[in-house]
C-alpha cells in the first residue's frame, strides 16, 4: 500500500555555493538565507524550495508593510537567483 501522507523530514540544507563573491549569504532560516551586498546591506532572500526535478532557487524581497516575502523568481541555479536580486 502506498502511503500518501508521508512528510519528507527536515533537512538541513548547505549553504549555496555563488560563484561571485559580490554578494554573501547568511542563514536566516532552515532552508532561507539573506543576500546581502558587499556593504553588508540586504538586497533580498535565497529559499531553497523541493521540486521533483531537484532543487530549485527561489529570489524574494520581504514587503515590510505587510511582513510577506514577495517572489522575484524562481531558478535552478542558486546564482540565477541572486542576480535576479542584484538587478531588481
């Protein structure tokens, strides 16, 4: 019998590695880091999200009226992501 209320467990996912070192990432959650630029300011946050083809890289910006990430985008490469970032 196939169960399909199985709930993958809680991994702990390595930091992504950029290839430019414009940028730094910092843990914030679980699978949540935050971008920020050389001067140490924010630009946005890289979530790693599950998807049945692999890992996939999602860009956000944190609306601070309504403390909700809104979606920049969503990648397959970590660095696609940031520079979604670095460019919007």
């Amino acid at each position: 019998m196939l169960d399909t209320q199985t709930t993958l467990p809680a991994l702990a996912y390595a930091r992504p590695q950029l290839s430019s070192a414009r940028e730094r990432l910092v843990r914030a959650a679980e699978r949540l880091w935050r971008v920020e630029d050389p001067s140490g300011r924010v630009i946005g946050h890289l979530r790693i999200v599950v998807d049945p083809l692999g890992l996939r890289y999602r860009a956000e910006r944190l609306h601070l009226t309504t403390g909700i990430f809104r979606l920049v985008g969503e990648f397959w490469r970590a660095d696609d992501a940031v520079q979604s970032l670095r460019n919007g």
